[in-house]
C-alpha cells in the first residue's frame, strides 16, 4: 500500500524527533485520503517518554474534533525511537487496535510508514510530494 506525505511532513518529523531526544517525539498525521499533509507535535505525557510514548489527550481530542468540524482527517499518528530502528517495537505491537489508520515512526535519521492491521503492523511504501500553496497549487506549479 502506497502512501503520499509532503516534503513538509517529512522535514517536520525529522526536527521534531531531534528536538526531543533523547525521548521519544508524538503526533498526529492529518490529510485527506491516503495523503499526509500536516504532523501536529503534541507532548509525550507517558511516564517514561524516553522508552516510550503517550500523545497528550488534549491534542488528540482536539484533532478529531477539527476533522469532525470540517478539517483535516486524522490518519494516524507519528513516534521516534530514539534509540533503534523506525520499525514497530513489542509495545508498538501491543497497541495495535486495528483501526487501519497510518503510524510513522522516526527512527536512526529514517522514517518509515506502518498500517495497524490489529495484528501488528504492515509497512507501507510512500512517495514525497510537494506542499499543496495557499492557493490550491503544488507549491512546485506555476498557474498557467
């Protein structure tokens, strides 16, 4: 399964996992259908964010509630592994629900995409595309 995710997602993952290390960095993907548009950082209030992450409840509530409003539609959910691989750990794993929806995981200057089947995780192929302007226009095009 193929994914889009601008070149803004992929830049704003990188820094947000930078910032936070040495713990881990959380947030929501937002789009439209199978592309990822925004990453919304939120706070990691798990008890031990350097091994693992909770995304502030806040944020999430307010995420969905935007995307019920007419927003952007939560398609899932981005985490950094400070230490490891951008594959999903054991506990990743354990919190698989099966909702289909999108993580990404940053992990060793990579990321890689990840489907939650509620068995695991499937990883996805992605492809960066540009930015979509103000004015409805890959920010890459020029009007005619």
């Amino acid at each position: 399964m193929n994914v889009e995710v601008t070149s803004d997602v992929i830049a704003r993952l990188h820094e947000e996992s930078l910032s936070a290390h040495p713990e881990e960095c959380c947030g929501i993907l937002t789009g439209e259908g199978e592309r990822i548009e925004a990453a919304i950082p939120a706070a990691n209030v798990a008890a031990q964010p350097t091994h693992h992450f909770e995304i502030d409840p806040a944020t999430l509530l307010a995420a969905h509630r935007a995307a019920r409003q007419g927003g952007p539609q939560v398609l899932g959910y981005y985490h950094s592994h400070p230490v490891g691989h951008p594959v999903p750990s054991a506990t990743d794993c354990e919190h698989s629900t099966g909702d289909s929806r999108i993580w990404a995981i940053i992990a060793d200057g990579q990321v890689a995409f990840w489907r939650d089947t509620g068995n695991g995780f499937s990883p996805m192929t992605y492809h960066v595309v540009a930015p979509v302007a103000a004015n409805g226009l890959n920010s890459n095009a020029s009007p005619e």
